[in-house]
C-alpha cells in the first residue's frame, strides 16, 4: 500500500492559481484507505476549492488510478467535464498523478493533492507501517523476514553497529535495533549459523531509476 497525506489547502489552491475550471481524480485503494483520496475527501477539498472561487467540474474515484485500463473507464464517463476542465487535481500517490497525466486525452494541467510518503503494510487495528525500501535485492530470507535496509536506520547488512543500547536504536532511542530483532527471530528459527556469513554490499544498480517490467510483448 502506498501511504499519501494531503497537502495544505492553501498549497493546493497556490498551485491552482491561474485555473478556474477544476477535475477532481480520488483514488478507490489506497488513498481512500488511509483518508487522503476518498470521497470524503473529494468532497471537502471540493468544499475549499469552491470557497476560493474555483469551480469543480466533477470528479471520479478510479478502484486503482495508477491501472491505465481503470482509470480510462472513469474518465470516460466524464468526458464532457474534462472537456470543459482546465486543469486535474489529483488526490492520489504519485503513481496515481502519472497516470492520469499519461492518460489525459485533453492535454489539462495536471495537479498532485498529496504528498507520497512510503510504501506500508497495515495492520489488525488500521495503522501503517513501512517495511519495505523496494530495493531490488531482496534479503528477507536470510534476516528472519525482517528487513535491515528499511528498519534499519543504517541499513546495515551485516549486523547492528557500535551504537546500539540495550537492544535500541542509535538514531531512535525508542526504537527497536533492527538486527536485535533478527537475531531473535533467527534464534527462534535455529538459523543464527547464517549470521556468521558476511553479506556483500547492496547492488545498488538494482535499485537505479526508473524501472520497467515489459508485460506487452
């Protein structure tokens, strides 16, 4: 799940400046569950937007904007508001805001509503936790399931450094060391044999930008 907050209202509305006919884009996954792209918030910022003196034209909440075939869907039943529209605010991850300008037939100005923050999972009780830095070369199966690149404030492959205490974080005193939790979690395993092997560093040419999986061919 990619986790969005909304920008401030004002900063919205400051980029919509010279813009008067406005599209609203939510998003039906992941914007909507963490409150940032649902219709509740369609219609507030719509609500603001209004209060400023811009007009919302109309707006469509695609199940998943950053799919190309779901995205076209809604917006082909807004056809004659986008062709009014001068401008799409979009409130969705930045994956949801490419989309839709890849997408545009019209050519509008396209405006992100949000600011992305991390890829999560959530849990039982409906918080979000990052766990994952998508680097490309996965380790999860030598550390327990646990990831050091991302709970790792260091990012360390090959155990915690000089400046854990008492199981916590140098950087986050109340933090979890990432690797004292590994080691626990192998000990359970009966795996902390593996700790004795020495992990080389990261490839970092996995993680280079952008990526590109073909699936067309």
């Amino acid at each position: 799940m990619i986790i969005t907050e909304l920008k401030p209202v004002q900063d919205i509305v400051d980029s919509l400046k010279g813009y008067s006919k406005i599209f609203l884009v939510g998003c039906g996954e992941c914007a909507t569950t963490c409150k940032t792209g649902g219709e509740p918030e369609i219609l507030k910022i719509k609500q603001d937007l209004e209060a400023q003196g811009k007009t919302v034209l109309g707006y469509c909440i695609p199940s998943a904007p950053c799919v190309s075939a779901k995205l076209k869907t809604e917006l082909a039943k807004n056809m004659p508001a986008l062709r009014q529209a001068e401008a799409v605010l979009v409130l969705a991850c930045g994956l949801g805001i490419q989309s839709v300008k890849d997408n545009d037939r019209f050519d509008l100005a396209v405006f992100p509503a949000c600011n992305t923050i991390f890829g999560a999972v959530m849990d039982a009780k409906g918080d979000f936790y990052e766990k994952c830095s998508l680097c490309g070369e996965c380790v999860l199966h030598l550390t327990g399931g646990i990831c050091p690149i991302t709970l790792c404030a260091k990012g360390l492959l090959n155990g915690p450094c000089g400046g854990m205490n008492k199981g916590k974080c140098e950087v986050d005193k109340d933090k979890d060391c990432a690797w004292v939790l590994i080691y626990k979690e192998l000990e359970k395993k009966n795996k902390l044999e593996s700790l004795k092997e020495i992990r080389a560093p990261k490839d970092f040419k996995k993680s280079a930008k952008p990526h590109k999986l073909i699936m067309s061919k």
